[in-house]
C-alpha cells in the first residue's frame, strides 16, 4: 500500500513539473534586455527532484504530450513537426540532459556542488543536441549557429543554475518527505 | 484557461466532434509527418481543407489570429532567416545582405509548412475532449509490442491528462506571484538571481502543496490504473476517413 501511495505521489509530482516546463515555455520573467524563458530552467530542475528515473519520465512525457500536438511547447504550439523544426534538437536534447542531470545529482547525495556541475552537464548536453540540429535544418555555418543558438541564453543560462542550486535546496524536503 | 484560450476544448456537435478519437489521433500524426514533404500545390490544398475544417467546427478566425500571434513572428524569423540565408540569385540587397529568389520560395514553402501543423493540432484540441485524448493516447500506444498496456501506457496517459489539469492551475499561480511580488516593490531589486529565486520558490512550494492535495483526492477516490474508460466506437465513416487521409499522405509522400 505504501509503495502504491508513493508510486501516485511521485506521477503526480512528475506530471507536474512536466506542466511547469510547459508554462516555462509561456511565461518570461523581464530581466534585462533579454527575458528570460524558464524552460530549460524547469528540465534542469527536474532532473535534480525527482532524480534520473523520474525525471526521464517527465520528460518523456512532456515531449510526447508535444508530440500529440498538445499546446506545450514555446509560443504556445504543439505537434509533431517541432522535433522537425529548428528548435527539435534543443527538445530532443532535455531527453538525456535530464537524466545525467538526475543522475549526477543522486550520486553526489544533494551536495551543491554536484548539483551545479549537474545542471552545467545538463546545459552543455542540451546545447550539444541543439546547435548542430539548428545549423543542419538552417543552413547556417558552425560559428553562426553558435552565435545564433548558444552564445546569447549562456547568461541566462549561468543566472538559472545559479537560482536552481538554492531552489533545489528549500523544494527537496517537500518532494522527499514521503 | 488563463491567456492560452486558443488551444481548448471547444464543446460542438460538428462532424470532427463525433469522429473517434483514435482515428483524429492517427490522421494528425501522419498528416504532420506529410506536411514535412508537401510541395507549393499539395500546401495550398491542405490549407483550403483547413479552412473549409475550421468553418465547420465554428472556431473565429479572430481568436485564432489573436491567439497565435507569438507563433507568426516565429514564423517570420524562420522566413528571414532561410530567406537571407540560402545562396542563389540575389533578390533585393539590405546592408550587407541580400535576399535571394531560392531563400524566398524556400522560406516561403517552410513557413507556409509550419503553419500548416500548427492548424492541425488546434483544429485536433478544439474539437477533442481532454479525456478522449486521454484514451485515444493509450489506446495507440499499446498497439506497440514492447510497451505494455496495463503499466506504461494508462500511467503515460494518466500523466498527459495531469498535465493538462496543471497548466491553466500554475499560469494562475504564477500571475498571482509576479502581482504580489510587484506590490512589494520587487522592481526595486536589480539582482536577476534573487529574483528568480523568489518567483520560483513560492510558486513551486504552492503547486506542489496543490499537487499533494489532488494525490490525497484521488487516493480517496480509490484511484487505480485499471479503471473504465469510455468506450470508443468506430463507425464505417471512421474507417473511411483513416483510408482517404491515409491515401492523401501516400500520394504526397510517393509523388
């Protein structure tokens, strides 16, 4: 019965940050000239409160829920065609970001340091997976795709995970009080 | 649904309406996947039909332009981009660069593709229960030999249906938090960090106590993986339009 109770609990708190990457996509907070989008802030987050397994699954099914053509993805637009467009790469890329993100951070027992080289793992898988992507469906050169898809998130990028690590913090009680 | 109107469930008797679910699913993967290889002609076909669709289902152009307005200037930086960015005979010169006539049909062709897909899920969510879409999921994912019904693809469904019920319940929160946080003069603080930090934790710590909430609910509730689902029948017209649409995508993808 409890690991029932337990197994609801943690589907329930995956779909939901599964939501929270959707909203992500909607919802810019005005820092600066360039808003920030929350997106890859929540895939990163996921990965360090629900772990690998978890966090795998709510990616999975954030991007399958896209892939129906539910509206969760950035401009409020779902289907099949966004892993086809030129932002498919940096979506198919949350897949294994999430999970070494997860990964490294149970290994490290939730020690901030892991946590921070986690998400640095994270984003650099990401964009590992976006910019090539970007540059094949665009036609773009390397250095114009780095200049397009990399260089100008990398601060809003620094800003996240240094907002995550204090975040993670206060929210992992309340994921593993069970 | 706070801000994100377009793309809900728009309660009708039309024709999509009664169409099975399965079938709809199944036509809007495959009619996406086409989209992706259709040329000029087989676009601007695909958009009548689209239009003639969305008449029938009652769903104003207004709300749709207005709605999707965010996904136009997409559109527009894919256009530009492809346009200014494929070689060929050049069109019209800005600064340093030039437009080119390939880069603008190809633009054009890409954009108009986009677009196409775009329609397709609001035509597919408008005229769709959540929890039709919920069973339809399942139902095609077991069709799949190396995933099991009864484990992976209720709880897949089960959790796309969550987050549809967790969307407009965090836009909602998350307005709440930015007004609060304006009401205390949060404009007066520069640094990004903290800011982010105290948008975030509030807002999470809340969704996650509502989040506790719905798991105590649905234990109340009894909730288990092998529930009763609605039954979907389909009619011979069903099976009829799986066929046309599949002949439709065969023909493009072969020609």
């Amino acid at each position: 019965m409890m690991a029932d109770t337990n197994q609801l609990r943690m589907m329930i708190y995956a779909s939901l940050l599964a939501a929270l990457t959707a909203v992500g996509a909607y919802i810019a907070i005005p820092i600066g000239p360039v808003p920030i989008v929350l997106q890859n802030f929540f895939i990163l987050l996921t990965g360090l409160l629900l772990g690998s397994r978890w966090g795998l699954a709510a990616v999975a099914v954030y991007l399958l829920a896209g892939a129906c053509g539910l509206p969760v993805f950035a401009g409020g637009s779902g289907g099949i065609v966004r892993f086809a467009g030129p932002t498919g790469g940096y979506l198919l890329g949350y897949l294994p970001a999430v999970c070494v993100v997860g990964l490294i951070a149970e290994k490290g027992r939730n020690r901030m340091v892991f946590d921070i080289i986690a998400m640095i793992c994270g984003s650099a898988i990401i964009y590992a997976c976006g910019v090539p992507w970007l540059k094949m469906i665009l036609s773009l050169s390397w250095g114009k795709a780095f200049v397009v898809g990399m260089v100008p998130f990398l601060i809003g990028d620094a800003l996240k995970i240094a907002a995550a690590v204090p975040i993670a913090k206060v929210l992992r009680p309340i994921v593993k009080k069970i | 649904m706070a801000g994100l109107t377009a793309f809900n469930y728009l309660p009708g008797n039309t024709f999509l309406h009664v169409l099975d679910v399965r079938v709809k699913l199944a036509a809007l993967v495959m009619l996406s996947l086409t989209c992706i290889r259709a040329d000029l002609t087989e676009s601007l076909m695909m958009t009548l039909c689209l239009l003639f669709l969305f008449r029938a289902i009652h769903l104003s152009f207004r709300s749709i332009s207005r709605e999707l307005r965010y996904f136009i200037v997409l559109l527009l930086i894919v256009f530009l981009a492809r346009a200014f960015f494929t070689p060929g005979r050049p069109l019209i010169g800005i600064w340093s660069l030039t437009m080119t006539h390939q880069g603008v049909s190809d633009g054009i062709l890409i954009a108009w593709r986009l677009f196409l897909i775009i329609m397709l899920s609001l035509l597919f969510v408008s005229s769709t229960r959540p929890s039709d879409i919920k069973v339809a999921v399942e139902r095609l994912l077991a069709i799949f030999p190396f995933i099991s019904r009864k484990k992976v693809a209720v709880k897949v469904a089960v959790m796309m249906s969550l987050i549809l019920r967790f969307i407009p319940e965090i836009v909602n929160q998350a307005k709440e938090t930015l007004d609060a946080q304006k009401a205390r003069g949060i404009e007066n603080r520069k640094n990004p960090v903290y800011r982010l930090i105290k948008f975030a934790v509030p807002l999470i710590r809340r969704t996650f106590e509502n989040a506790d909430r719905l798991a105590l609910a649905m234990e109340a509730r009894c909730y288990s993986e092998n529930r009763t689902d609605p039954e979907l029948v389909s009619t011979q017209k069903d099976l009829l339009v799986f066929a046309g649409v599949t002949c439709f995508c065969l023909i493009i993808i072969i020609a």
